[in-house]
C-alpha cells in the first residue's frame, strides 16, 4: 500500500484539527470518575450504548466508595447490555478499591498510574487524559486504526504500533488529532459503506477504501 508522503501528512493534520478543533468524547460524563468507567465500559462496545447504559450507575455508584462497596451482581445488572458485562463489573469494583485504597478516592490523572488500575491499559489511559487534560497523547481504537491505515499513515499490523508511528509523524496537538481521527472514522470514513463521495474532505489523499483491523 502507498504510504502517505510529508506533504500530504502535513496537509491531513491541519485538516482534521481545523475541521474538528473543539471535538470532544461523545460518552457523557461530569468527572474524571465517571469519564472513566465510561470509557472503561466502551471497550468492544459503543459510545451510543455506554451513554445509556451509565446515568443508573452513575446514580446509583456516584463516586468510588459507593461502587467500591457494591454489590458486584447489583452492577453486573446495571451494566448488562454492555459487551463481556462480567468481567467489566470485576474490574470495576476491583479499579474503586484501588482508587480508596492507594489514591485516597481520588482518580489519579497520571498514565503510569491509571494503568495500575483494573481494567485499564495504555489505550484507555490515554483517552482519559486526551479527554480530561488535553495531554498530547494517541489513542488508537477501530476508528483510528482504520483511518490512519486508508489514509497511508500506518501499515502497522497492531493498535500500539499504530499508535507509536502516528505520535512520530504527527508530533503535536495529539489530542484533537485522536478527537478527529475517531469521529472522521465512526461518521464518514466508515468501515462499511464510506462516504467518499458525499463527505470525504481527505478523498484526494486516501489510499485505500479496504477496512483494516488491528490484531
């Protein structure tokens, strides 16, 4: 696959950051708390389901001390149209404990430390701080995978190497990059069906129209 000259890079960065400057998570939350279970319940799951699945638990759980001491089935219930419910309301139960335990309750917005949480690896670190403190950080789901791979930006077989290639050819202003990158893949750049002729304002530049999927 041809790969994405420096022009052309140059030119799709500023693009996506024009285009989507004040782009934002659509999961819906008012703390870093609920910021991440809610992207912590997005894992194989959509943002459009996470966003009814969390005002029952957010209501119920509001903070970690509550969720920390929950009834494990009481949250497995609320949570149970989301995909690998079980093992995601372990997790959850287990990340509020730590967060009382070590953190005195209070979600640490640091990437070393939130990985030490259950349930949460780099890719979802990241998201939170890109979300909560603009860090100059990528995170790569299905939407960026792809993206970035159409576009000849990537031909990484995995998510992190993925990641670590567009950080190098981009640089700067990750955050909004990843913000973009996401809503361009979930609306336009689609893996079934893109719309490359109604909406594609990066046409001239794509590579591929083949989906592609981290392994």
């Amino acid at each position: 696959m041809k790969k994405a000259t420096k022009k052309e890079i140059a030119i799709i960065k500023e693009q996506f950051v024009s285009r989507y400057d004040e782009a934002v998570t659509e999961l819906e939350y008012k703390n870093v708390y609920e910021l991440l279970i809610a992207v912590a319940l997005s894992a194989q799951c959509t943002d459009k389901r996470v966003n009814i699945i969390t005002p029952a638990l957010f209501e119920k759980y509001p903070d970690p001390i509550t969720l920390a001491n929950a009834d494990i089935e009481d949250v497995k219930k609320l949570i149970n149209s989301c995909s690998f419910f079980n093992n995601k309301a372990k997790n959850l139960l287990k990340m509020a404990m730590r967060v009382i335990e070590v953190y005195d309750g209070e979600i640490p917005l640091d990437e070393k430390e939130l990985i030490t949480l259950a349930g949460v690896g780099q890719k979802t670190a990241h998201v939170i701080l890109i979300e909560y403190t603009k860090a100059n950080l990528m995170a790569v789901d299905t939407h960026v995978f792809r993206v970035s791979h159409r576009l000849g930006l990537s031909d990484d077989l995995s998510a992190t190497k993925t990641e670590e290639t567009l950080v190098k050819k981009f640089t700067t202003e990750l955050h909004q990059l990843h913000q973009a990158m996401v809503l361009f893949g979930r609306y336009i750049c689609t893996a079934q069906r893109p719309k490359c002729d109604e909406e594609c304002f990066l046409q001239e530049f794509c590579k591929t129209k083949k989906s592609f999927k981290p392994k």
